[in-house]
C-alpha cells in the first residue's frame, strides 16, 4: 500500500511540474507578445508626432508603458512557475 501511495504521489508531482512548465513557457511567450505591442505603440506614438498629434502620441505611450509593465509581471510570474516546477524534481 505505501508503494502505490509513494507512486500516486510521484504521478502528481510530475504532473504538477508538467503544468507549471507549461504555465512558465505561456507566459514567457505572453511577454514577448506584449513586448511587440510595446514596440508597434511606441512605433505609433512616433508618427502621431510627425503628424502633429501630440495627445494622441501621449495616449499611445501610456500604452507602451502599461504593456512594458504587463509583461515584467508576465515574466516574474513565469520564473516563479520554472522555479516551482524545477523544486519539485528533487
């Protein structure tokens, strides 16, 4: 009985790491998504300048910046799901 119970255990810990490996990598590629957003609203806010559009630039780097943000936490929050799964190999 403890054997089967010690493999149940060892089934969901591999489980658990699959998903947060998963999780991590979702994330990691959700971040570099928003970075690319980040970029093109920076990109946006540049021409919204040329053209004299000083309120709608500002608006698209409020964007920029918020997406920048978005992804940092993107990216912690991914390094904490690898760090997870990576702990529970032991």
């Amino acid at each position: 009985m403890d054997q089967a119970i010690a493999e149940s255990a060892d089934r969901a810990a591999r489980r658990t790491r699959k998903h947060a490996e998963s999780l991590s990598s979702s994330l990691t590629r959700t971040a570099k998504a928003l970075e690319r957003s980040a970029t093109l609203a920076e990109a946006h806010a540049l021409r919204y300048e040329q053209t004299g559009r000083s309120g709608a630039a500002a608006k698209e780097r409020q964007v920029a910046e918020h997406a920048r943000e978005t992804a940092q936490r993107a990216r912690v929050h991914a390094a904490e799901w690898l760090d997870r799964s990576v702990g529970r190999k032991q």
